[in-house]
C-alpha cells in the first residue's frame, strides 16, 4: 500500500487550514490519506477539552467520513521493537507516536508530520513534513 499516514499534529495544521497541508490533501488522491484510530482518541480528547467542544468533535468524524482509518491490529511486538530502538539511542518519543510509526510501517506509509525527529529515527518509518 503506498499513501500517507498523518499525524494528529498534521490534522490540527488541516483543520485550521495552516501551512501547506490543506494543499497537499487536496493534491492528493483520497485513497492514498490514512488516518490512525490513535489520531482519532487523540483528537477526539482534544475536542473534549477545547472551548468550543462540539465543532471539534466534529474533526474525528469528518476524518472518518472521508478517509480511511487504519485499525491497530497485533501492533504490541512492533511497539516493543520499535520503542527499544528509540530508547537504545537515548530518544523518548511519546507512545501514540510510536503507534502511529507502527501502523505507517505496517501498512508500507509514509508518516507526514511536523514532529520530524520523533518519527526519523523509528526503524522502517519514512516521514516528511508538509507545514510550509
């Protein structure tokens, strides 16, 4: 499978319609833009928390009407590896982080954040930022 797995971060950057993300979404085919079920908890936890609840809980849903979400599946092995790598070279890179640097590696995608350096040192994960 060959497509794009975005960070929470890069959802954020779409929504507010910031940086070149919104451009290059809307470059690119549907069918090659993945979303996380990590990114979903994460947004939807941040709708909960942000002032104006309801317009963002509507950010998850609009991901998942329109793009294909990517289950966790059997993820705790490469977790492991992966996490073990990262703390072998002295990083501590979040856990969602890691997750999602699974899912991109399972499914062959390149991970588009704007946290660069907690996903290029992640064994078998490709990433580029698309925030211009």
């Amino acid at each position: 499978m060959k497509g794009f797995i975005l960070d929470t971060d890069t959802w954020i950057e779409f929504f507010r319609h910031r940086g070149g993300v919104y451009k290059h979404i809307a470059e690119t085919p549907v069918m090659q833009i993945f979303a996380s079920e990590v990114t979903i908890a994460e947004l939807t936890y941040g709708a909960l928390h942000s002032k104006a609840v309801e317009r963002h809980l509507q950010e998850p849903k609009e991901i998942e009407e329109t793009f294909t979400v990517l289950p966790l599946g059997n993820w705790a092995r490469d977790y492991a590896e992966i996490r073990q790598s990262l703390v072998s070279q002295g990083m501590i890179v979040g856990d969602f982080d890691i997750i999602i640097g699974v899912t991109a590696r399972r499914y062959g995608l390149t991970v588009v954040t704007h946290n660069i350096k907690h996903f290029e040192k992640m064994p078998g994960v490709q990433c580029v930022d698309w925030v211009e």
